[in-house]
C-alpha cells in the first residue's frame, strides 16, 4: 500500500542516461506484470479517484501517469515503447507495451493488468516463474498478498536447478515483498533481485534502475544500491532510508 505522500505526482522527470552496452551475452527477455491501482478493489490508501481506477490504464499511478510504467519509460531517452494488441491475452489485462533499448540484446514486455484482479495477475506472475524464457520478470503494485491468498507454484527439484543454472531472477516491487514473496519463490530456483523491507511507491524509476542493473550484468546487490538511490532521488529521502527499504 502507498501512503498519501507518495502517491503525490511529482514534476516533470528528468531523462535518464542511456545504459551502457554490457560485456557478457545477456539473456533475451524481461516480463514485467503490472496490476493497476486500485481504491475499490486493493487494500491501498485512497488516492485521486483517476489514478486509484484500476479499470483505466490511461490515468491509473501505476502505468499512465507521470511516473507510471507506461508514461515513465516512454519519456526515457534512448527506450522505445510500442503498444502492442492485447487480442490473445488474457482479459484482465487492459494494455500491453514492447520495450527495447537499441542496440541492447533483449526485448521487454509490460502488461497493465485490471486492479479489481489482482489475484489473476500474481497468479500469472508465478506462472510465468514456470517459462524456461523469461530471463528477469518482476511484479509492480501494491502487494496482493497482503488482501488475497495465492498458491505458490510447486517445482520439480530439476526444474528449479535449471533455472538457477540459467541465473533465472525476480523482483517484487511493492510494500514489503521480501517478508510475502522471498520464501516461496525460493523453491523454484529463481535467484531474487530486488524486493522490499517496507511500504513504499512502486514506481517506474525503480523498475528502470533494477533493468539497468541487470542489462549491466550486475548482481543483486548492485541492483538493490541502483533501486535504493532512484527512489531516494525521487522521493527526496535520505539514501540510508532508500538503502533500508530495499533488499535482496
């Protein structure tokens, strides 16, 4: 859930530097699944009635305004977004965007999913942990399993050590997602990237600064420290405040 403070829409952002070309082959795809906020339907405190509307992608916090998954990455200097047909997804899924950095060996696909489905959309997110493809996926809203429950995904032992042979990894960026997600993603051998300690606003800046991090072959920690100080920028708070609130 996001305080009344964070989910104020700041000014314009500034463009982000483009990534570096990283020195090692990097894997092929990210998936990032994003479930809209929503006053109605999520246990979120209440914000401006157009950006808590999980129905409408276009105004929603989490995809369409300012610092939205959808709106953020189109202002970024060097990232192409392309909306894409939604025809053969499932229906709960509003909008859907490719993403790519020229030059960057990958390709990155953002799904805006109906906030009144929250349960669909993790459901979905743990599915995707079962694709032997999706090299980084990450979750971003507030968290569901704080309002629904949700099975975890059972691995055979051999599928979990393939994918962590493969360096498969996941972020969850939403109010404390280490204490929710952290103990039952482990068993299917993906390695965590990024979560969280704490309440917070999860926003696009930290989503881009987790994909640098990966694109640059860093590990988790580095991805942590990059995710810590785009939200500090952002939020104007303390870097130590930042540091504490995310976690690998």
């Amino acid at each position: 859930m996001i305080s009344r403070r964070t989910a104020i829409i700041g000014g314009m952002a500034a463009s982000s530097t483009l990534i570096a070309k990283p020195a090692w082959a990097c894997p092929k795809t990210i998936r990032v699944i994003v479930s809209l906020a929503d006053n109605t339907h999520q246990g979120i405190v209440p914000i401006k009635a157009a950006l808590g509307n999980g129905q409408d992608p276009k105004n929603n916090l989490y995809w369409g305004a300012m610092y939205g998954v959808k709106s953020y990455f189109k202002r970024q200097t060097g990232w192409s977004v392309t909306k894409t047909d939604t025809t053969h997804f499932n229906p709960h899924v509003l909008e859907a965007l490719n993403f790519h950095i020229k030059d960057q060996p990958f390709i990155g696909y953002a799904e805006a999913w109906d906030g009144a489905h929250q349960k669909e959309a993790t459901e979905y997110f743990m599915k995707l942990l079962l694709r032997p493809e999706d090299s980084l996926t990450i979750f971003v809203g507030h968290n569901p399993l704080m309002d629904v429950d949700v099975d975890f995904p059972r691995f055979a032992a051999k599928h979990a050590a393939q994918n962590e042979n493969l360096g498969r990894k996941f972020a969850v960026i939403g109010c404390q997602s280490k204490a929710y997600f952290e103990k039952g993603i482990a068993a299917t051998g993906h390695t965590p990237y990024v979560l969280t300690n704490g309440n917070m606003a999860p926003e696009a800046y930290v989503v881009e600064a987790i994909i640098r991090a990966w694109l640059e072959g860093k590990p988790a920690q580095t991805a942590r420290e990059y995710a810590a100080k785009a939200y500090a920028k952002y939020q104007k708070i303390p870097l130590k405040n930042a540091n504490w609130l995310f976690d690998v």
